[in-house]
C-alpha cells in the first residue's frame, strides 16, 4: 500500500488569522492615506506579503521606493505579530483537532503547506504543533501558489508521493496548487469561490471520519 500524506494550509483552514492580517493592512492603509476594505482583503487569500503589499500600493495607488517598501513590510508583520501575539486554542477553526486526531491515531503524516512566515509561532500558540510532522511555509519556498512548490516540498518531507497526499485549502490559489501537484484538493468555504477543488465543505465540522478514511481507501485502490 501507498502511504498517504495529508497536507494542510493554515490561515482560513486551520485558524482564522485573515482578521489579523487585515487589522494590521488596514493600519497601514490608513497611515498611507487611504481605506482598505474586508471586500478587498479577498484579494490577499493565499498571497505572499511581499505580493499583498504591491496589491494594497496599487489599490491606495501610490508609488514606493524600495527603502519604503522594505520598511511597510517590516512594519505590517510587527503589527500582525502584536495581534497572533494574543492568540490561542479557542482560535482554532471548529473540529480541526477532531481531524488531526483521527488522522494521528491512523498513522497519516501530516505537514503544512502555508505562505505565512509565521506558521510554526501560530501552531505553537494554538498548541498544534505535535500533530504536524514538517512545517513547509514561506520561510521554505521561493514561488507562491498556485505554484505547487510548498505542497510538492511537503509531499516530499513526508515521503509521499504527490498523487497520495490530500490538501486542504480555503484559497483558489491553493486549490490551483493543489491540482497543479496531481494532489486531492479539498476546498474548505465557499463552493462556488472554491469550484476547482476535488470536494467542498463549509468547515470541517461537515467532515465526517468515513469521508477521511474514504479518502485513504480512495488512495490506496488508485496505486
């Protein structure tokens, strides 16, 4: 049998960081001048910060030396890392321990594939960090979804093939990753944002234990 490795990001799937995200993008909107809406932080989904900010420059329309962009940057993660600061095991997303326990008690190699550079201090707050057996995030890639590298890297930590690992993924760059690595693609919120994904759901708390020990079986009988 194919070992199968399950892959998961972190922001939207496993706690909902994106509210701190954009506290602290909005603060820096509004030093620069301009509103930076909810609507408009869509837009940052599953993006590097680097990217995120030439998002927020071109909307607020303003030019930047590389010395100011360098310093926003720096600015913007100091605010966020007062925020995460805060954080703990009451903002995990609901009946995600209730997965990675099952999938722990199974023997299932876990990892995450995340674009945030603060992945590993957000587990370690939430207290999931003994689930996970390798953190692949923006410190480990050089390309950002929807290329595949941070799930490829992952599978290959784990020692699994790409075509036996499952990834779920709250962002349409994610899912594009997902996919472009020959990986299950599960969407986790909205279907018709989500509708390149392999499944959907709301949240996990609409994963039930058959569906992730269907998705072993499913693994094993395509090898």
């Amino acid at each position: 049998m194919e070992k199968v490795g399950f892959i998961f990001d972190l922001d939207g799937v496993i706690v909902d960081t994106a509210k701190y995200h954009y506290l602290a993008w909005h603060k820096l909107a509004k030093e620069l001048g301009f509103e930076f809406t909810k609507e408009q932080n869509e837009l940052f989904k599953g993006v590097s910060r680097k990217r995120c900010l030439e998002i927020l420059l071109d909307i607020g329309n303003i030019s930047a030396t590389q010395e100011q962009f360098d310093t926003w940057m720096v600015e913007k993660n100091v605010d966020y890392l007062a925020y995460i600061e805060k954080m703990d095991a009451s903002e995990i997303l609901p009946d995600v321990p209730r997965v990675l326990e099952y999938l722990k008690k199974n023997n299932v190699p876990i990892a995450l594939g995340s674009a945030s550079k603060n992945a590993r201090p957000i587990l370690e707050k939430v207290d999931l960090l003994p689930y996970f057996d390798s953190i692949v995030d923006g410190n480990s890639v050089t390309k950002a979804k929807p290329d595949p590298e941070v799930f490829l890297i992952a599978a290959s930590n784990l020692g699994v093939v790409a075509s036996s690992c499952v990834v779920f993924e709250d962002a349409v760059a994610g899912i594009q990753a997902a996919n472009a690595a020959n990986m299950i693609s599960i969407g986790i919120g909205e279907d018709t944002i989500l509708n390149e994904a392999n499944y959907n759901f709301k949240d996990f708390t609409e994963i039930s234990d058959e569906f992730l020990e269907s998705l072993l079986n499913k693994n094993h009988k395509n090898k």
